[in-house]
C-alpha cells in the first residue's frame, strides 16, 4: 500500500510539472508570434506587447491551475481509494457543498467565466478604447474577473466582466473621420469642390497625416441642400483612435484654404457682413407729417410720461 500511494504521488507531481512546464512553452510561444486580425500589417498594430504579455499571462495562469486542479485531485482520491475509503458519501458532500458555493458566489462565478472567455476570445486588450456600455475609456488592465478603464477625464472604472453584456472596440479595425462644411447656397460647387480636394491632396502628402490616414480623403458631396446654406461632406478612413485629430486638423485646412479663395463659410464674420448689407427696415416707413395733429388723443398716447415731483410735506 505504501509503495502505491508513493508511485501516486511521484505520478501524479511529475505528471503535474510536465503539464505546466508545457502550458508554459506554449503561452510564451503564444505571447511573442505576432496576431494578425485582419492580415499583414494591420494585425501588427492593433496588438502590443503589453497586451501580449498580460493575455498570455492570464490564460497560462488559467490553465495551469486547472491542470494542477485535475492532476491533484484525481491523484487524492485515487489515495484515499487505497486506504479502502468509501467515496460515494465524500463525493456527493462534495457536490452539495460545490452547488450550495457556486449558487452564493454566482456573480464571481459569472466575473470569472465571463473574463476567461474575453481574454480567450481577444475581445480587446491593454490599450484599447473600448465602450463597455457602464463605462468607457482606454484599457489599461484586463483581469479574469474586473476590467480596469481610464475614462477621458482621467478617472478610473473598475469594471466587473460579468456586468459587461456589449463591448464596442474603437481600437480594432479602421475608423471613419467626416466632416462636414457649411457654405452659402450661392457658392460654386466646382470651387469649392477644386479647394476641398487640393486640401486633401496637400494633406495626405503630409506628415504624420500620411501614415494616419489610411484611404485618400474624399469628398462625398452634398449632405443637404437648404434655402440660405448648403452641406458638403468630407470623409477619410483613418487609423483606430485618429478619427477625432484627423478631423481637427481638416477643419483647420478647410478654413484656412476657404479664406484665401474667398468662400464664405455660414456663421463667424460672415454672419455679421450679411446683417450690414441687408436693408434697413425702417427706410421704408414714411417720416411724421409735419401737419399732423399733436392735440389728438393718439399723439398724447404717444408722448412720454412726465416725471412728477413728489408733494411737499405737511406742515
């Protein structure tokens, strides 16, 4: 009996340090081979090493804490059917206990599971911005059971995984910058399309706004049309997160190259040129008539109140 339980356990450990020592092999192979999503480039800069690190990091330390669950426990029960132990009643003591802690710790068991599967799944990873619907922000720590999101004001979120039901990743893929110009209506869509495109041409030659910008940027046409204005609207897909600086610096192209050829923009300085050169309202109302009656009930309406003079007081 004493050299089984000894053959075992010998068993049982080497069985086990094999197992992890392999697991480990694995994760490190896993965590320097580059993903790539999409293909070719684009996968290489969507995944960093941080993110590499901690996503093999939490799957290595999964799977080498089942594996040693397994290897451990099957080895103890397998003692204890040498001693002649009925296992029948500690096996099902087992299983109520399992229930009655997997029923009171359900949200833990859902934290856990639900961030196994995103970290599995590489639903996103340290350095993604990532609306999570009860928080939003920059991800700068994945766990198995919370998220830990930077939001834009600088705060922190502690996000549980099980509370997670979508997840949008703004750091995957491609985004979309659009802008859209509003000028006069009797502007020349020909010029202003001629400025539009040398914008963009100067501006994808550019750096760093060549490597930003991942299409040519282009000008989709007209968004609206109404009485007094009309929209023209300028779109370009850009790197993941860029969106917004893209815009930015194509609304300060846009405006700057509009002032040289003279295009008026709605709103500003042309606001104010349009309420001096529309007509004054009061240049068609006819002056008094200098025989009009000052006597008459309507001018006595008209005149303004006198002040009174307070009363004097009672002596």
């Amino acid at each position: 009996m004493g050299l089984q339980i000894l053959l075992i356990v010998v068993v049982a450990v080497a069985l086990r340090a094999v197992v992890r020592r392999a697991i480990t092999k694995l994760i490190d192979r896993m965590g320097r081979a580059p993903q790539a999503s999409d293909g070719g480039a684009l996968g290489g800069l969507l995944v960093n090493a941080e993110r590499r690190r901690q996503r093999s990091a939490a799957i290595g330390s999964v799977l080498r804490s089942v594996a040693s669950f397994l290897i451990l426990g099957t080895a103890a029960l397998m003692v204890l059917g040498t001693f002649k132990i009925n296992l029948a009643p500690l096996l099902a003591s087992a299983g109520v206990a399992g229930v009655a802690i997997g029923f009171g710790a359900r949200n833990l068991v859902t934290d856990f599971l639900s961030g196994v599967f995103m970290i599995l799944e590489d639903q996103y990873g340290v350095g993604d911005v990532i609306d999570a619907g009860v928080a939003a922000g920059e991800v700068i720590e994945v766990g198995l059971r919370v998220t830990k999101l930077r939001g834009d004001n600088g705060e922190i979120w502690y996000v549980r995984n099980g509370e997670v039901k979508r997840i949008g990743n703004l750091s995957q893929g491609w985004a979309t910058a659009g802008v859209d110009v509003t000028v006069k209506a009797s502007e020349d869509l020909d010029r202003v399309k001629a400025t539009l495109d040398e914008v963009a041409e100067k501006m994808s030659k550019e750096e760093p706004w060549n490597e930003l910008l991942w299409s040519p940027v282009e000008v989709l046409g007209l968004d609206s049309v109404l009485i007094d204005s009309m929209v023209v609207r300028v779109s370009a897909r850009t790197m993941p997160g860029k969106s917004v600086t893209v815009e930015r610096e194509l609304r300060w192209r846009i405006k700057r190259a509009f002032d040289a050829a003279s295009i008026r923009i709605v709103g500003g300085a042309t606001a104010l040129e349009d309420v001096e050169d529309a007509p004054d309202p009061t240049a068609t109302v006819a002056a008094p008539s200098v025989y009009s009656n000052a006597d008459s009930p309507q001018a006595a309406a008209t005149a303004p109140i006198a002040p009174q003079r307070p009363a004097p007081p009672a002596k």
